[in-house]
C-alpha cells in the first residue's frame, strides 16, 4: 500500500513528460506547410470562386436583359444567385481549410430560422414584390387605384412601391398590401368611358333632352365614335328625370373630354335649348310650438312676426 502511495503523485509529472516527449516529435515545420497550404487553398477558392460569382451573376443579367424581363425583377435575380453562388465558395473554402461544416450548417439554419420569424412582414412584402414584378398587374407610369391609394406608378420595388399622387404627394405602398387589395389599371386599356349625370324636370321634353345630350357629345372632338356615346334614363327622382350620358375618350383625354362636355351641357341644353335643370328643394315649415305640442303664447310670437325684426320677443309673464 505505502508504494502505491508513493508512486501516484509521480503521474501527473510521467504525463506531463510524454506530452512534452510528443510535442518535441512534431514536425512543427511540416505542420506550418500543411496548414499554410491548406489556407491558401481556401484563399485561392474564395478569391476565384467570387470572381466567378460575379462573372456569373454579369451574364445572367445580360441573359435577362435580352430575354425582355423587367430590370427590377432582373437585379433581384441576378442578387440572389449572386449570394447564393458566395455561399458556395464560402462553405468550399472553409471545407479546404478543414473547418466542420456539419455543425455551422446546424447554427445557420437554427439562425435563420430565428430571423425569418423575426423578419416575416418584411418576407412577405418580399414575396409579394415577385409577384407584382412577374404578373404585372401594372408597370412604372400606369395611372391606378392600389391599396385605396389613387395615382401614377414611379417604381415598382421588391419590398414597396411608390406612387405620386394627382397632387404631386409621393405615396409608398408596401408590395402585401397591394396583392391582398383590388387593383385598378387606368391605363391597362387605350380607352375611358365618363359618365355625366344631369337632372331634367318633369315639365321638359325628355326625348328632347336625350337627343341634345347625345349631340353634344357627338360635336365633341375629344369623344369617340367608336363605343358610339349612349344617353340612358336612370332614375326618377322627386322632383325631375335624372339621365346619363356614356361616352368614351382616349385614355390621354379623359378629363379634359369630360370637362368640355360638361361646359357644352351647361350651356346649350339651358341657353340654346331652354331645358331647365332644377335644382334640389327643401320645403322647411317652422312651428311656433312648445315641447309638449302647444301653441305658444301670443308675446313670445310678436317679435318674430314684426317684419325684418330678429329680437327675441318679450318673455311670457
């Protein structure tokens, strides 16, 4: 027992001396060369692959380019085999130098994981632009209503798109609430249909007003002949016939067509023709009673009957 004593606390010093023993048996200067190699190696792959990369991402855009797909769509591709064709060189080069890769592959995706549920807003407006950019519901300049925004497409981007309003504000749309809402191109066709809706009295000839309604738009350059306009009766109302008129422009002239049409109703259907468009009446009867429905006394209602008088009358005493 007391020999087994006295030899244990020599182990720790005979593995301390065999370490020493192994080091001394390296061949540190092959070790260097073999390391110095292999990191020159990956050097060489990432600085080779990268130019690659970037070769391959050039010729992929001039590809796009003559196959006629949209620049933004196309710069969109062209940076997603870009990064992913520098992962590959990534993950060749750190192989050449020996690293692991099984395991940085498991943090990566435990990662990505992490910020794709971080980042799924900004994903889906990802998603979404790709889908503007390839179905093309509208392109950069179309006049549309998007989202509940009215205006003229100045970009189309992967996350947003931005839009000027008639008044000259700039509006910027995120690309999913676009393709969850409806779309409306004005520009998607050469031609716009307007509508001017007027009233005519029941004294009046409508037939009459049909046939000069139909004439102005006929002696309007700016209106088509072809959809020919078509004058329909639409409602009765109270007190006159309201009647709607149909007519097409192109799509350049639509607001300036509507305008002169409108100008020309003005003034020929009431000066040139005598059709009398009334205007909305309100009758108002004012009764001079209390709360409880009876007539008020004579005092209070000698101030409001004196002509041109709108003092209040003496109080009931």
């Amino acid at each position: 027992m007391l020999p087994d004593l006295l030899t244990k606390p020599a182990e720790p010093h005979a593995e301390a001396a065999a370490l020493v023993g192994e080091l001394r048996g390296i061949d540190w200067l092959q070790l260097l060369e073999a390391w110095g190699l292999r990191l020159l190696a990956a050097v060489a792959i990432f600085v080779v692959g990268r130019w690659l990369a970037r070769r391959l991402g050039a010729g992929l855009d001039r590809v796009m380019g003559r196959a006629g797909v949209d620049a933004t769509l196309g710069g969109f591709l062209r940076n997603i085999a870009y990064v992913a064709m520098l992962a590959l060189v990534i993950v060749t080069a750190l192989t050449a130098l020996g690293v692991p890769t099984t395991s940085m592959f498991a943090v990566l995706g435990a990662a990505g994981l992490a910020v794709g549920l971080a980042v799924k807003d900004s994903l889906s407006n990802i998603a979404s632009g790709v889908m503007l950019i390839v179905l093309r519901p509208f392109r950069a300049g179309d006049h549309v209503v998007a989202a509940g925004q009215e205006g003229e497409v100045i970009e189309i981007r992967v996350v947003q798109t931005r839009l000027r309003a008639p008044d000259h504000r700039v509006i910027i749309l995120p690309n999913s609430q676009i393709t969850t809402a409806p779309i409306i191109n004005y520009s998607s066709l050469p031609q716009r249909r307007f509508e001017v809706a007027i009233g005519v009295g029941y004294d009046a000839d409508l037939h009459q007003a049909r046939e000069v309604l139909l004439q102005i738009a006929r002696d309007e350059p700016l209106v088509l002949d072809d959809p020919a306009p078509v004058v329909r009766v639409l409602n009765l109302g109270e007190h006159n016939a309201e009647i709607l008129l149909h007519a097409f422009a192109e799509r350049e002239d639509f607001a300036e067509a509507r305008s002169r049409v409108v100008e020309a109703v003005r003034t020929r259907m009431i000066a040139g023709h005598g059709l009398r468009i009334p205007a909305s009446r309100r009758d108002l009867h004012v009764c001079h009673r209390d709360a409880d429905g009876r007539p008020l006394p004579e005092p209070l209602l000698r101030g409001a009957a004196e002509h041109g008088d709108t003092r209040p009358g003496p109080s009931a005493g």
